[in-house]
C-alpha cells in the first residue's frame, strides 16, 4: 500500500522547469561546465577591462623592454607577466585584447547566423531552383580552404580588422545556410506544419513562427562552436598580419610581434598563445555540453 502511494505522488510530481531541466543535463557534462566558467570569466574581464588592468595598454616603458615577470625577477617588478619589445605591459594588452577577441565572435556568429537562417529556411522551404542555387554557392564557398578564402578576402578589401570581421563571417556561413536548411527540411513534413498550413499560415509565417523556432536547437549549438572558430581565425589573420593592425592589443598580432624573441623572452609568446588557446577550448567544451544538453537523443 505504502509503495502504491509512493508510485503515484512520484507521477503526480510536476515536471521540472525546463531550464532546471537543461542545466542537469549540461552539468552533467563537467568539462562543459568549466569552459562556461571560463567564458563568464572572460566576459567580465572584458566588460570591466578598463578597471582590471593595471596600465595603459599603449603605453610604452622604455626602461623595462622584454622585462620578465615578477616571479622571474625577484618580484621587484611592476609588471605581473612582463613587458613586450616596446615596453607595453602584457598583463593590460591580454586584458584589453579579451574585449577585442569576444567582440569579433559576437560580430560574426552575430552576422553569419542571421544571414545563414534566412538563407537556410528560405532554399528549405521553397526548394526548387532557389534552392540549388544558393547551395552551389555554399559548396563553392566550401570547397576553398577557408584561411585562404578569407586572406583573399581581406587582402581585397584591405587589411584591418573590419574587414577581418567580414571576411570570417563570409568563411563560416555555410555551416549555417545547410545546418538551418537540412532542420527545415526534416520538419516541414510534420503534422505540426501541415495543420498550420490548413489553417492559413502564410509562407513568411510558416518559414519563421513554425518552422524556425523548431529548428534552433542545433543552430545554438553551433553558434556556440562558431564562437571558438571566428577567436581562432581572426587571431590566425591577425598573425599573418591581415587582421588587426598595430598597435591594437589582438592576440594573434601580439603573437605575431613577439616571434623574433621567442628564444629569450618566453613570456611575450606564451601568454598571448595561453589566452587564445583557452578561450577556444572553453567555448568547444561549452559547445559540446550545449550539444549533449539541447539533443533529444542524448538524454536518458
């Protein structure tokens, strides 16, 4: 009797608010959870930039070039993770080169999503000839390397890190266009659609009130991934000199500036590289709890 009373307060129990119910399933995922950390951890770093460093990151020490940091010099330095070949204190460039670098994943996913979901519903929903033609063109743009693509982008435009921005936002917008058009494709069939349909849905409707919100599940997912991408490859084009230009506080151009000292002063090189490296291993990490969190088929 006792168990027949426990059975049916359990099933009467109210279902969990679903975002109760997404956060045990991405925590669940403990890699996940640290790269969300990390990433909240550099979003306030970046939001309160101008209070966190310690200088001015344009401003040149002309007696404390390649200074070394405090650990290494007895703690007799201002400088916490050294200086640069010009005097400028590392520490604020990291700091002020976190606002930069966020800055550029928010603008691309930001740009490539918006533009991938109207392409994407659109060629799902209307098929036919539309439908070929912007997938030729998504293939095409697929089939050059993209680092390459996007040098050839920048290098017409003309260096700078607008043009950067454009450049990555054109690379990645396929995985958007034939993410949002394969979800469209696969839920357009369904009964939910046809009934909408019956009832005197028009197709602007069908496409972004219907369809849309029944396909961002994935589309989040990859948002999220895209994110690590658009850091890696601004600072890849940053590097190679096609990004943001000097003396802007950007990773990869810090990385770039400091090669010729890489023998004798480790710092100028690490700590840039450290920065890159765990900020897109943070989002991939979040990404992947995201997937496992967002997928119906990888919940119990």
């Amino acid at each position: 009797m006792m168990s027949e009373t426990t059975i049916i307060t359990h099933n009467n129990a109210a279902p969990p608010h679903p975002l109760q119910e997404f956060w045990n399933y991405f925590s669940e995922n403990k890699g996940a959870v640290v790269g969300l950390y990390f990433i909240i951890f550099a979003i306030i770093v970046a939001i309160f930039a101008d209070f966190l460093a310690p200088h001015n990151p344009f401003e040149q020490y002309r007696d404390a070039l390649l200074q070394p940091p405090f650990w290494m010099d007895g703690g007799s330095t201002k400088f916490i993770l050294g200086t640069d070949d010009v005097g400028r204190d590392i520490m604020s460039r990291l700091i002020h080169g976190a606002r930069l670098s966020l800055f550029v994943g928010v603008i691309v996913v930001t740009i490539s999503l918006a533009i991938g979901i109207v392409l994407g519903v659109t060629s799902g929903y209307f098929g036919g000839f539309y439908e070929i033609a912007v997938m030729r063109l998504m293939d095409i743009i697929l089939a050059l390397p993209s680092l390459l693509l996007a040098l050839a982008i920048v290098a017409i435009l003309g260096p700078s890190l607008q043009n950067a921005i454009l450049a990555i936002a054109v690379v990645v917008l396929p995985h958007y266009v034939r993410l949002t058009r394969a979800s469209v494709i696969a839920e357009k069939s369904k009964d939910y659609v046809t009934a909408s349909r019956v009832c005197g849905s028009g197709p602007f409707r069908m496409m972004f009130s219907v369809l849309l919100p029944n396909c961002m599940a994935p589309l989040i997912v990859q948002a999220t991934l895209g994110f690590s991408t658009a850091i890696l490859d601004a600072a890849a084009l940053g590097f190679l000199g096609m990004g943001a230009q000097p003396p802007t506080p950007e990773w990869g151009a810090m990385l770039a500036n400091s090669l010729q000292f890489v023998q004798r002063a480790w710092w100028v090189v690490t700590f840039p590289g450290l920065a890159i490296l765990l900020t897109v291993l943070a989002f991939n990490l979040a990404g992947d709890g995201l997937r496992d969190a967002l997928d119906p088929k990888m919940k119990r």
